[in-house]
C-alpha cells in the first residue's frame, strides 16, 4: 500500500441541486497527476490535492460525488478540513474497488466538513492506492445524497433461497431424471424412482426458483415398471389458459402424490430436434481473432489484412423487439405473444453480420443488456433483472419473472431464427457469449448484491435457456460463460471465477449436461503493465488468484480435468474472448512491451489445446477505457497519426503466417528467454 495526498484546486467545484455549475482546475505542479481532457484528471503518484467550493454549499449539498475509473483500487479515503487539515479531524469516507468501467460514486460528508465548506474553508482528499493502481476521476461535484436503492428481495428471502440451492446441492434424491428427448413434435422424459411409489412428473417453469411452492402446479401421472423405470411421452406445443408453450423450455422433476416434495433433480432436454441438422460448423483457419468487431470504419479491411479467423460482436438485447407496435416495427410472434421488431437496430445488427460472413470467420455474439436504472424504456424495464442496481454498466436478464423470461427468449429466438439460416441471408452467427465478465457481476451483469448461490442460480439458467433456443436451429452453437482474469481470489463484491465454473459443473451433473464453453479475459495481472512475462501474482497451481497470460497453463489443465469434460469425453472449447497489452504510452519503450507480451502470450496460446480462439482487444485505442491504450491502431483522433498502425499490428498481421518467427524473434531477449520453449511451465494440480 503506498499513501496518496492529492490537491485539486477546483473552480467552481461544487453543484446544489437547482443549479449545477462547471468545473475548471489548475493542474498541481506535481509529477503523476495529469488531465487527459477537461474535466478528467488521472492520479498515479503522490502529490498535494484540495477541494475548494467558490459557490455556495445548500443545506441539501452533503454528500461528496464523482465517477471513477480505478485499476486496482483505492483501500480507503480521508477527508480533512483546511486550513490546518489536522489528522484529528479525519472522516474516512470508504474505499473505490478496482473497476475497469467508469462508475458513480458517492460519500456523505460529516456535518464538521460541510460546516468548514460554508465558511469558505477547503478539505483536502486522501486516497490510499493500491500498488501500481491508477484512479481516473470525473464529474466532481458536491451535491444532494443520492437515494438509497432499495433490494428487491429482503435478507430473509435472500438467506432462503441461498439455504434452498445450498441444500439442493448436496441432496441425495430418491428418483432421477436420466433422459429428456426433444423431437419436433413430442417430448420423451425416461428415469427411475423407488419401486411401488407413486412419483409425479412435474414440468416446471424456468422462471421459478428452487424453493417455490407453485412449482409442482402442473404434473403428469407416470407408471412404474418392476424395476422402477418410466418412460412417457407428451406433446412438444401445449395450448392452456397461460397460452402457447414449447415444452422444451420447461425443466422436469419428480415430486411426490401431495406435491410438497422434489423427489428427483431438476432436468432439462439433453437432446433437441433441429430444423438444420446439416448447417456446418464454424472452422476457423487459426486462433487469431478481433474482439469487439464494428464494421463501417475506415480501416474495417484489418479483418483480411491481418488474417482474422474470429471475432465478437457486442449486441444491446433491449432494442431488438418492442412490446407494442411502431412505424419502423413488424410483428413477431413467439409463445403465443406478439412482440414488435425495431427494424433499424436489426439493419444496424445485420451490417455486422453481414462483413464478419464476408471474411468468412467465426462470430460469437456478447449478449448485452441495459441497467434499467439508465433505461427508462418499457423494454429495458421488463427484460432487465428487477434486482439490478443503479451501478452496474449492465443487467442480468429478468430470469425471475414469466413475461420477463418470455421477452428474453422471444429476443433470443429472433436473432438465432436471423443468423443461423442455411442461405445465410443475414450473415452467420456461430457461438453466444452470456453476458460479459459474470464474477464481476455488480458492474458487468448486475442483479443486486447477493450470494454467489443465489447469483449463480440466475446466471446459469440464462446460459441454459440460450442453448435450449439455438440448438433448435444450430447443432454447433456454443454458449459461452464471460470471466476474468480473477480465478481463486477477486475483488471485493465479486465472485471468483473459479467458484463459479464449479457451481456450474454441479449444475450439470445434478440437472444434466450440455456442451458450455468458456470465455475467459487473461489479461495481465495490471492492465496498464503490458510485461506480463513478469506478473507475480498469478503461479501454475488451482489455487492461483489470478490467471494471466504469465500461466494460461494453468486454465488448459484445470479444463480437461474429467470433472469439466462434455459428457465425460470432450474438453470444453476456450475462448479468450477478450485480452489486451497496453502501452502507457506510445514510446518505442512502451509500444515495444506491448508487442513482447503479445508474442508471449501467442506462443503460449499456440501450445495449449483447449484454447481455440483469442479475440484480442482491443482492435483500435479507446478513449473510453479509462487512459489504457490496448488496441493494435492509435486513437482515430490521434493528432498527426490517426488509427496510426502500432508494432503489435504488424506482429498480430504475422501470427500464424510464415513470418510468426521472423518478427516474434526480437522479442525472446526482451523476455530474457533464449527458447519459446522455455516459457511453459508445469501445473501442480
């Protein structure tokens, strides 16, 4: 930990609640705080920092605010009152978790503080960084305290269901569910239970948790045999007072004759008719993919120039469909209801599609949903879970509701009915990604601040329902679970990766397997230190905290242990779906660490046979990433050299050519290896 001072002289500074007013600064003559742009200020050295209002502070004014951009984290911050700024009057305010997205924050300010303000007096803000942690910080402001969001579940039902999913997991049932069959027309639902009972077959719908007492509302009689198997077969559409169903989207289990009690796991269809059992399967030509694909730039030829096998495509799920009818809208029905399709976002989509089917690579789309507390459209407000919090950048999907999960699957089956089409009219989508970076949930796939049971159970029904849609018309798609570089320890408010890749394996093997994929983030172990060859924290055990490039080892390992493996024979595709080298700066220094960690990482990749694919990240520098600089071009707006082409373009133009060796060759004594051979290390499992 190293202790930060910063001194910002800040006019005006503050805003009241009716009327906001601008903020300037005069930059510290100190060496680490630099503004980027105005307003934007990014700290990474100690330095003198004051807060000073030149407008008046209301009664309302309480509470200090900004958004962060923090690689790394702050543990803790103190606020002192000026002139003297005497220790003895310390309010220590909280701490800024490391976020790799820009994100509100908000301290109430003791009464001693805002007092010295309205005399015309100054705090001064203490921030103590982590090592090597960069804060971005933006929109300073003091103003009224923001509303406290308010759970949609209280503690009590929160522990409930978290004890309700805690013991279903270690449950030893009575009956089983070995197999659902999904034909076109009928569903065959086989399994066993004790000889002489009189279990019931429940179908169950997918929005109800494990503990509801509705769940067993509608069951079937099943017949025994002498040794206690059953076999029965109903209709695939049923039409009841709920309207039209698809029983593949229900989960069966066996419940006992008063219907009070689960006898048997939840199951879902293991196999499931598809309307193009003959589409081909994606075979990309190397591993070298582009993350974040958006055609219609002027240098959208770097997918044949630079040899592209792969890429991600990032689609918002709230603007797709419409609850009610528009000019621009035609109607779709799905389950029995009519939902409207937003024509000119799926024109926009289809663009997309369209070029990544012209270069003739994989596309995997990153399902996306809006925070409803950004969104105030009807769509957003339905589709996006009602436990989210105003915080996170997304949403998980409304699992938990009925007409919630029927907009989620009507959105699902639209675009896979769109994309995977054997004339391949709209372009080709071959794989999912559901949704982005899961374990770091609270910003990126945000339900609420609730146990890793009770996240996790939502998670993975969203993953399951996505497979159950597309395999109906795609035998080859994948869905991918999203997760980062933290494996067995993570940030605060967040869930090891590592947690949750073995609650889902628990999953499958209670509730039966389906072939889930992985798309992992190994990013350096610090975002801003493209020389990951010297990470520290990451080590070639399980029960390392992070994994970085520096032991991709250790994923490859992990994945082909017999527990991972698709129905006990097949090792799980990788994807890492998004992975960057920054440089700090665009030195030949900088710009030549970038390259180096690239190399390493490639020759690593090329090694490991589970990864199939890395879709670098990112394509072109963003201003909007918080200072990092990953993409192989400089920023469009670069004076001078706009989408300027770095060394690590070059280098990425070469992987998998002829010329891989020729231009990863000067990069061997930048790592201080004599081999690439020598970069692999062995796993202690």
């Amino acid at each position: 930990m190293r202790f930060l001072a910063i001194i910002f002289l800040l006019a005006p500074f503050f805003s009241s609640a009716l009327t906001p007013l601008l903020m300037s600064a005069e930059k510290a003559d100190t060496p680490g705080f630099s503004s980027p742009s105005v307003g934007l200020y990014e700290i990474r050295h100690p330095m003198p920092v004051i807060l000073k209002a030149t407008a008046a502070v209301s009664a309302e004014d309480v509470a200090l605010q900004f958004s962060s951009f923090c690689l790394g984290g702050v543990e803790k911050i103190a606020i002192l009152s000026g002139p003297d700024f005497s220790s003895e009057k310390a309010q220590w305010i909280g701490n800024i978790p490391h976020t790799e997205v820009w994100s509100p924050q908000s301290f109430r300010l003791q009464d001693v503080h805002l007092a010295a303000l309205r005399g015309g007096q100054s705090l001064r803000a203490d921030f103590y960084l982590k090592p090597e942690a960069v804060l971005q910080l933006r929109e300073l402001q003091i103003a009224p305290e923001r509303p406290r969001h308010v759970p949609m579940q209280s503690p009590e039902e929160i522990s409930a269901l978290q004890q309700a999913l805690q013991q279903e997991a270690a449950a030893q049932m009575p009956a089983r569910i070995d197999e659902v069959v999904v034909s076109a027309d009928r569903v065959t639902v086989r399994g066993s239970a004790v000889v002489g009972s009189m279990p019931l077959l429940a179908e169950v719908p997918m929005h109800l948790p494990i503990h509801s007492p509705a769940r067993f509302q509608k069951t079937h009689s099943l017949t025994l045999d002498a040794a206690g198997k059953f076999q029965i077969e109903l209709p695939r559409q049923v039409a009841d007072a709920a309207g039209s169903r698809d029983r593949l989207l229900v989960t069966w289990q066996l419940c006992d004759a008063e219907k009070s009690k689960a006898l048997s796991h939840r199951r879902y269809a293991d196999q499931i008719a598809c309307r193009q059992p003959v589409l081909p399967a994606a075979k990309p030509a190397t591993k070298k993919g582009l993350g974040g694909w958006t055609p219609g730039r002027s240098v959208s030829s770097d997918l044949v120039d630079l040899g592209i096998s792969s890429v991600t495509i990032n689609v918002m799920l709230d603007g797709l469909l419409t609850l009610k009818p528009t000019a621009e809208s035609t109607p779709r029905v799905w389950q029995g209801r009519t939902y409207h399709m937003n024509e000119k976002n799926w024109a926009s989509l289809d663009r997309s599609m369209i070029d990544a089917a012209k270069a003739k690579v994989m596309t995997s789309a990153i399902l996306l949903i809006a925070n409803p507390h950004k969104s105030r459209r009807a769509e957003t407000q339905l589709l996006a879970h009602p436990g989210c919090t105003p915080e996170g950048t997304f949403a998980m999907p409304n699992i938990c509701d009925a007409e919630g999960l029927a907009f989620y699957g009507a959105i699902l089956d639209a675009i896979y009915d769109r994309y995977m089409r054997a004339d391949g009219r709209y372009g080709r989508l071959h794989h999912t990604i559901l949704h982005n970076e899961v374990d770091a949930g609270i910003v990126w796939t945000n339900a609420g601040e609730i146990p890793v049971e009770n996240y996790f159970d939502l998670y993975q029904r969203s993953l399951r329902l996505s497979h159950l849609i597309a395999r109906t018309y795609d035998p080859h798609h994948l869905p991918f679970i999203s997760l980062t570089h933290h494996w067995a320890k993570t940030a605060p408010q967040w869930y090891p990766s590592r947690t949750l890749l073995e609650l889902l394996v628990g999953y499958t093997r209670r509730e039966g397997d389906f072939p889930w994929a992985l798309a992992y983030h190994p990013y350096p172990q610090n975002l801003t230190r493209p020389r990951t060859w010297e990470d520290d924290q990451p080590n070639f055990t399980f029960d390392t905290p992070k994994i970085t490039p520096r032991n991709l080892e250790v994923l490859d390992t992990y994945m082909k242990q017999p527990a991972l493996l698709y129905l006990g024979k097949h090792v799980r595709e990788v994807h890492l779906s998004e992975n960057g080298f920054n440089s700090p700066d665009y030195s030949e220094a900088s710009l030549r660490d970038q390259a180096a960690g690239m190399a390493y990482a490639w020759k690593k990749i090329q090694n490991l046979s589970s990864i199939t694919a890395w879709q670098y990240h990112n394509w072109i520098d963003n201003r909007h990433e918080g200072g990092l600089r990953i993409g192989l071009r400089k920023f469009p707006d670069e004076p001078g050299d706009p989408y300027g082409k770095k060394p690590i373009y070059h280098l990425y133009q070469a992987l998998g050519t002829a010329r891989e060796d020729e231009l990863c060759a000067p990069y061997l004594p930048h790592i201080g290896k004599k081999g690439w051979q020598e970069i692999m290390q062995p796993v202690a499992k």
